[in-house]
C-alpha cells in the first residue's frame, strides 16, 4: 500500500470510522480533487472502471466523514451540495460562466464580527462566496457587454 492510502486509512481510524471501500474511496477522491465535486460526480468518478457504489452507500460515506468533520457541504449555488475535503476555514470564488470554483484564503477578507449581529441572532460561522468570472471566461463576459 502506498504512504497516500496508509495516511487515509490512517486518519478514518483516528476519527473512529471503520475504513470501508467506500468510504476510504470517497474520502481518498475528495482530498485528491478542489473542485467541490457532488455526491453525483464523486460516484460517477468513482464508478467509471467498475460500478461498485451505489447512489445511497455515496451518500451514507459522505454523511459519515462530515460528521466526523473530515469534509464539509459547501452551498455555492441554490439546490446543489457539493463537498470539499478542506476543512480548514477559507471562501470560495464561483466563476459564473464556466462553473470553476477556487478556494480563497480565509485572510483573504476582514473578520467578521458576528457578536454585531442583530437581536435575537446568534452567528456560529460564515464564509463569504464570490461570484465572478474567471481568466478563461473573464473575455467572453466582456464581449458580451
């Protein structure tokens, strides 16, 4: 086994899980990707030599690593959950032409105070998303114009 899978195998331990295929596959395809692919295309990924995972044991696998807090949900666009084995705190810039999604770094914007909230409201955590357009879009938006 390589010293990649011994320190995947490794971390699911650490965090109490039991190191199934499936979940050693899905949490190996995400810390290997930054794109914040679905639950559909981590399956299809998955699947592409021989279809062994189906959609609900996808499902289960990422619901066990976020709940141990080895992934996190990321909503960057409305009706669609993605996931995103960086768990360290950081944004996200969403191109809107292509889709392309890159991770910002958490020193990136000023803090937020969330003690400054409202009455009645009391913040846990945020991050901010910003939607653009990327390099390879940026002269197709402005042509547009």
């Amino acid at each position: 086994m390589n010293e990649q899978a011994d320190g995947v195998i490794h971390i699911l331990k650490e965090k109490g899980l039991r190191v199934t295929p499936q979940r050693f596959a899905v949490y190996a395809y995400l810390r290997s990707r930054s794109d914040h692919p679905t639950a559909e295309q981590i399956q299809s990924a998955l699947n592409q030599n021989a279809p062994t995972s189906s959609q609900a044991t996808i499902y289960s696998a990422l619901q066990a690593l976020r709940k141990v807090g080895l992934v996190r949900e990321v909503l960057l666009e409305e009706g669609v959950c993605r996931y995103d084995a960086n768990v360290e705190p950081h944004h996200h810039f969403r191109c809107q032409s292509c889709g392309a999604i890159t991770d910002l770094p958490w020193q990136f914007f000023q803090q937020v105070d969330l003690s400054q909230l409202p009455p009645g409201l009391r913040g846990e955590a945020y991050e901010v998303t910003v939607r653009g357009w990327c390099d390879r879009c940026q002269p197709t938006h402005s042509q547009a114009k």
